[in-house]
C-alpha cells in the first residue's frame, strides 16, 4: 500500500514504510481523562459527510524526519466501537498561532491499528517514509472515516499549548485543550555534526594507516 504523504508545494510522494517508528520526538500523553473532541468523515449514505476536524500544534527543537504518529481517540454517543475505513493524517505549517498551509498528508486505509482494550478510548498508530521538516511549530490533524453514530472523537492531553482547534459544521475555534500524541521520527544532524563525524572518521583511518606503515 502505497502513503500519499506528499509535500503540498513540491508534490513529491513518500512510500509506506515498513519498518518501525524510530524516537519520539515530541509528546503529549493522554491524560486518562475520558474527554473527547469530534474529527470525523461520516461515511453514511446522506449523513453528515466530514462535519468535524481537530487540529493541535507541536514543536520541534532542531530538524527531523518525521516518520509516524502515534494517539488516543474513542467512541461517544454511543460509546462502542466501530468499523473505520481509513484515517486522514495532515501536517500544517503554522500562521501565527493557528494551522496554516496544508505540507503533507496521507490517507491510511484500515483503523490505524486500533486497540481499544475491551473499552471506547483506544490507541493508533501509523508510520511513512521520512518527512523532513525544519525546527519550529507545525499542527497536526487525523480525521478517521466512520459512519455515524457512534461520534469518534480525539482524546486530550494535560501537556500543551491549549491551542487546539476544531471546526465543528462550518465554525472553527480554539477549544483551548491539547491533543494526545505523538510524533516519530528523528533528527537530523547539522552541519557541524557531519563536519566533526567526517574529521573523526579521517582520523581514524590515518591511524589506521601509520599503524600499517609501522
């Protein structure tokens, strides 16, 4: 299966990755708390079609590949599980606070393996190809595709910027709460990094050499 994980400016694509998420580069747990926000594609014939989004911003210290996300979601109204088809995962840039430009995404078929643990809050995962990404703030978003009901909805986290936001059928606000996730991946080494390790591994091979010459 093939990630459309594609930057929105280049239009290159990156394939599925088969191997595991490296680190985790930024978190914000799930604080057990039961609270959940809509982000949901209803899939029924005549239903609502994608009348909720969630977005939350993360922040990376120094530039990364990312390679996957990891969260906590669940069922309300009712509170069971369901089948969903796919998961829609986007990466936005930031505009002064807010989700800006669409940078990439991917549309995951299955339920992200879902594990709900006999209850309605459950967890998910997915991983890409690396994306490279500089140091600064982006926003994250996952919208499953699943019939209503039941209202499938992202858990929240007690660690964050309380900025999140939601667009709820047309109107979009700040709900003032932090999502539960994760972003995978790891960081990329500067310059200087490569200068030292390229100088280190010279050194060895000189000494490596004399001893051969000796």
């Amino acid at each position: 299966m093939n990630l459309l994980l594609k930057s929105a400016i280049a239009g290159g694509a990156l394939a599925m990755a088969c191997a595991t998420h490296a680190a985790i580069l930024f978190s914000q747990p799930y604080d057990g708390l039961g609270n959940l926000y809509a982000s949901q594609n209803d899939t029924n014939s005549g239903g609502y079609g994608q009348f909720a989004q969630v977005w939350d911003d993360f922040t990376l210290s120094s530039a990364s590949n990312l390679n996957g996300v990891a969260w906590t979601g669940g069922y309300y109204n009712p509170a069971s599980p369901a089948a969903i088809s796919q998961f829609f995962l986007g990466i936005y840039a930031d505009a002064a606070g807010t989700p800006g430009a669409l940078m990439a995404f991917g549309n995951f078929a299955g339920n992200a393996g879902e594990n709900c643990g006999g209850g309605a809050i459950c967890t998910y995962s997915v991983s890409f190809g690396n994306y490279l990404v500089g140091a600064g703030t982006y926003w994250v978003s996952l919208v499953p595709d699943i019939g209503y009901p039941p209202q499938w909805g992202w858990a929240t986290s007690a660690k964050g910027t309380n900025n999140a936001v939601q667009a709820f059928f047309g109107t979009t606000t700040s709900i003032g709460a932090n999502m539960a996730f994760d972003i995978m991946g790891a960081p990329v080494p500067e310059p200087e990094t490569y200068a030292l390790m390229l100088a280190g591994l010279g050194g060895l091979a000189l000494a490596a050499r004399r001893r051969k010459q000796g």
